[in-house]
C-alpha cells in the first residue's frame, strides 16, 4: 500500500539474484545519452521520475533495461497507454520515441541484484506486488521504498530485478551506478534501433503490433 511506511528495521532476508557476466540488455533511452551512461539526474522526491530513480534524499545514478527489446519497449512505451473502446490499436504518440532509440548493452561482470520477481521474494523486503506493478500516481512512493531497500541491502545490491508489468513473461532490472563498478556494461555490436527513421519505425511496429499498440500517425 502506498501510505504504508517502510519499518525502521528489516526483519526479513531480501532474496539475492545474480546477472552473470555476459547477460545481455536491451535499453530504450534518449539518443543524446551514450548507451551504457547512468542518468546521473536525480529525480523529484515527490514529482514526475521514474519506480526506483535515484532522488535528492538518496543520489545514485540508475539504469533499466530490459532482458529482451520486447520488454524495454513494453515498460518504455506502453506505461499507462489504455486500450480504445472502439476496439482500435493502442497508439503510441510519435514524441515518447521522438530522440530515442534501443541499444543492446553486455553485462562485463557478474552484478548482485535484489530479486522482485515472485511474491516471496517482495515479502522479503516487506512489500508484494504493489511495489513493482503500480502505475506511476505512486511512484513517489515506490522511489522511497527503492531507497530504504537500498539502505538495508549496503553494499551488496547493486539493482533491482522483476517481472515487467507490461510483459509479465520477461524481465526488467534497474541498476545502481555507484554500486556497479566502471564500464559495467558495454555496447555489442548491433547496430541501435532508431526509432525516428523509417526502419526504426516499422521494426517498433512490429514489437508493438501483438501488444494491439502501434506508432501514431
């Protein structure tokens, strides 16, 4: 529930989970930022950001990628898009890709993650699936949390891992720059998705094509 605190204490074990050294990543993020880069921008304690951004009352830089593009493009660009009516595609609106692009990122090493996936695993930070399935009117309180997990899980978690909620069958991770170590993640040599070309345009058609969502005219 959102207006239920974090304890002052942990009394449970946080579940341990491990990117291997080679997983592979799949990011959407704005073309001005170089691929494997951390935003380094806090968010708003209270306003706008993201589930788990680093904010002014806990500064880290952070990273989400998805385990596969269909998941990065699902959490990216299907958060809140409600369904028509009608019975018509979902439309994605052409300024949230305005800029961005999909990148495929090579983990250099193992790093540690707080596990999120199943409901024993949230029970171990005290929390079940509110705190990775709500929409973003609590994400305030979602950042808060992120944080007091953080604080109980120094030095060892290095992010988070869960199942997506636009893609329950895949998987979503957020990664902490200042508990990951330099050059972390390294870009593969597939070439970025852009999606403001006309590839990158039909190649997103075709991922959001079975979700009933599609790029705006």
């Amino acid at each position: 529930m959102p207006n239920y605190r974090p304890p002052d204490r942990l009394t449970a074990t946080p579940a341990k989970a491990t990117l291997t050294r080679g997983t592979v990543l799949y990011r959407v993020h704005s073309a001005r930022r170089e691929p494997a880069a951390f935003n380094p921008r806090p968010a708003h304690c209270l306003y706008g950001g993201g589930r788990f951004d680093g904010t002014g009352c806990d500064p880290y830089g952070y990273l989400y990628a998805g385990l596969s593009p269909v998941a990065a493009v699902c959490e990216t660009l299907l958060r809140s898009l409600p369904f028509d009516p009608a019975g018509g595609p979902r439309l994605v609106p052409r300024v949230a890709v305005r800029g961005r692009r999909l990148s495929t990122l090579r983990l250099t090493t193992d790093v540690s993650v707080v596990s999120l996936m199943s409901a024993q695993d949230l029970a171990g930070v005290h929390q079940d699936t509110w705190l990775v399935q709500t929409e973003a009117a609590d994400y305030a309180y979602t950042r808060d949390w992120a944080h007091w997990i953080r604080d109980h899980t120094d030095p060892w978690a290095q992010g988070f891992v869960w199942r997506s909620k636009r893609e329950p069958e895949d998987r979503t991770v957020a990664l902490f720059g200042d508990r990951c170590p330099q050059r972390a993640l390294e870009v593969t040599g597939e070439d970025p998705v852009d999606f403001g070309t006309d590839e990158g345009g039909r190649w997103l058609d075709s991922v959001l094509e079975p979700y009933h969502a599609r790029l705006a005219p």
